[in-house]
C-alpha cells in the first residue's frame, strides 16, 4: 500500500493538472462502464462535524473518497474541509493507494466549474459574481479567470469581515475585486457562480440578465439550495450527472420536465452548449467520486514519476 501525504499531493497537483484530469473525468463519467454508487451522508459524534462517502467504478478503477467538514477547525487554525481518496487493486481487494487530497479537491472542484465556463459562459464574459467567501470560493476565482478574462470579481458573503478579506486575498494576486450585495452583482454579473451551504435561494430569478452562465457547487447533499427554481425555466441546465444532480444537487429542486445535460456530453459534441449571446445556462456541479479517481491516477503518475527520478539520480 503507497500512502501519499497532503503535501506531497498538493505539490503534484494545481489549476492545470486538475483541468486536465476533470476533462478526463467528466467524460468517463457518462460511459457506459462507470457505476456511481449512491453518496453516503453522514455525521460525528458531534452532529456539526459532518463527512460523506462518494464511490465509483470503470472498467480500470474502483474506489472511493471520504470528504468531511470540521467546522470548529477554524478556530483551531486548521482546515474544515478535508478529503482521502482511497483506490483498490481490484485484482486484491485491498486498498493500493491512500491518498490526502484538501487541496487536490478544491482543485478538481474548481476545474469543474472552470470547464462549465470554458463550455458555456459568453467569449465576451469579463465579470464574475462570486456569492461566498470561504476556502473554495477562493478556487473558483482563480480557475475561472484562466477561462475568460475577468476584469471584475465581486464578492457577496453573508459575514462583512470575511467578504472583505476574500477581496484583499484576490487583490493581492492582482484582480480587481470588490465586495457587493446581492442584487447588483447578479444584475452586474456574466457569471454568476454560488460556493455555499445554503439552503434557500441567494438570490432572485429576476436578477440575472440574459446571457449570463450561472454555476452551483454548493449544494451536494439533500435539503441544500443556492439557486432560485424560477431560473430553470429560463435556461438551458447542466450538470455533473443527472442522477446525482436530482438526488443531492441543485437540481433536486427542479421539476421532472427540465431537462439536464450532463457536461460530458458537451465535451464529446454529443450535447450543444451555448448557442446563443442571449441565452442562460445554468451549471449544476455536485462533486463525481469518478472526478476524485482520476484525480488520484494523475496524481500518482507524477508520483511515481518523480520518486523513479529521484531514485535514478
């Protein structure tokens, strides 16, 4: 069994390696030989501290990943959002790799969302509306603005402080970012992208303008919701895949009769993205173990690599 740290992952993985990899994943992720097993939600002792079980399978890999939210973290100066990725020989049955992967997964979720953008928001779009100002928001700017040129980031966050912190953070890289409230950053907005827990719509359906991609990539378990069900009706959807999308995504509050389109298929050319400057698309991301699989192949071709270089020289 190869154990493969936090620190070594993270430094084996980035903005570029996950675009790659997610590109990989989104596309295995609608054949026909992968099997998405249902998530499992579930809690510690003490019932803030939350973690869930995502598990897939292809015709070369099987495994899983444990994500958890340790909210009290924050206080003790740690992360509150930690992931192991775990693949099995399958010709064994027991588990090869174990890999610790924070980082690795805000990465990958990232890329998702920036591989929507890339597929479905306007050529033209240079302003993002980010609503949240934690760990992964942070993500999401910076793998967006590789995708388009982005020369507004506004950012919508529940706690003052927080929002204000997040607009040093990304000013410090060099983006012009700003703190704003809700409306006038969706009505400012070409993309629009949620990275919250919410559980009732940020927003009203009314605010965002013709055109305007919006994304959804906090709402992965049932009972969550960031965006207003009125914009479905408005738009054309996407998402990760449609079954998880319904069970535990934004789309769990969609009707029966919208239709979803998994993002793979716009990959492959099989499903259309944008066809219009004036048409709204509309982006469910909630998180495929599939996407933490391939993930962890690429991190452990590199990992291999490089310990094979270090072991020639």
């Amino acid at each position: 069994m190869q154990f493969i740290t936090e620190e070594q992952s993270a430094a084996l993985f980035d903005h570029g390696v996950a675009y790659d990899a997610m590109i990989e994943a989104l596309v295995t992720g609608c054949d026909d030989g992968t099997t998405h097993f249902p998530v499992v939600a579930a809690h510690g002792s003490d019932r803030a501290n939350r973690f869930s079980i995502k598990a897939a399978s292809t015709s070369d890999m099987a495994g899983l990943k444990v994500g958890s939210y340790w909210p009290g973290n924050f206080d003790r100066g740690l992360p509150r959002h930690n992931s192991l990725i775990l693949l099995f020989d399958q010709q064994l049955g027991m588990i090869r790799y174990i890999i610790q992967g924070g980082r690795v997964n805000a990465y990958r979720t990232a890329a998702v969302d920036a591989i929507a953008v890339n597929l479905l928001a306007r050529k033209n779009a240079s302003t993002l509306a980010i609503f949240g100002a934690g760990h992964q928001a942070f993500y999401e700017c910076e793998a967006i603005s590789r995708m388009r040129k982005i020369k507004r980031i506004l950012v919508v966050a529940r706690r003052a402080e927080q929002a204000r912190e997040m607009v040093a953070r990304l000013s410090a890289l060099g983006h012009a970012a700003e703190v704003a409230a809700p409306r006038e950053a969706c009505e400012a907005a070409d993309i629009v992208v949620t990275s919250t827990g919410a559980r009732e719509p940020l927003f009203d359906a009314a605010w965002i303008r013709p055109g305007t991609h919006v994304a959804s990539m906090g709402s992965d378990a049932v009972g969550k919701q960031e965006l207003p069900p009125g914009l479905f009706d408005r738009a054309e959807l996407y998402c990760d895949h449609p079954e998880q999308a319904r069970r535990i995504g934004e789309f769990q509050h969609a009707r029966a009769d919208h239709v979803l389109h998994p993002l793979g298929q716009v990959i492959t050319g099989d499903v259309p993205g944008r066809v219009s400057d004036e048409q709204i698309t509309v982006f469910d991301s909630s998180g495929l173990s599939i996407q933490d699989l391939v993930a962890a192949r690429h991190i452990i071709s590199r990992f291999e690599r490089s310990t094979a270089e270090a072991a020639g020289g």
